[in-house]
C-alpha cells in the first residue's frame, strides 16, 4: 500500500474529504498539527527573552547556534 501526504486549502477541505469516502480502496488516517495557542506562543517569547537575559548577565550559560540548529 501506497501513502501520499496532500496539501489542502482549508476552504476545500471538506469538500475533498467527502470526495474521498466515496472510494473503497482509500483508507483516510488524520492528523492534527501540534500547534501552540496564542497564549502558548507569548509565554514561550517570554521565556525566551528572560533567558537571554540571563545569558548577557552571565547567570546562565550560553551554546553556539550551530548546537541549537542541529538539535531541531
């Protein structure tokens, strides 16, 4: 069995997935995406700008970018 990973507009979605339940020989598996909420969002800018804070006043250490980049 084959897997393809579509892109969908938001505004077709339903429509496509309608579309889809029609065919016998399609098996539909969802996934949501792991998105943050507005407020998640700004408590994570917060505690970014009071690490980096931390780091110019010397009470934390810092690592090289190159060590954050590879880590995503």
């Amino acid at each position: 069995m084959a897997t393809i990973t579509l892109e969908i507009d938001d505004k077709k979605l339903k429509f496509f997935k309608d579309l889809i339940k029609h065919f016998s020989f399609v098996r539909v598996q969802e996934t949501e995406l792991d998105e943050d909420t507005d407020g998640e969002v700004i408590t994570n800018i917060r505690r970014g700008v009071k690490e980096m804070r931390q780091v110019e006043k010397g009470k934390q250490p810092s690592r090289p970018a190159r060590d954050f980049l590879t880590e995503l």
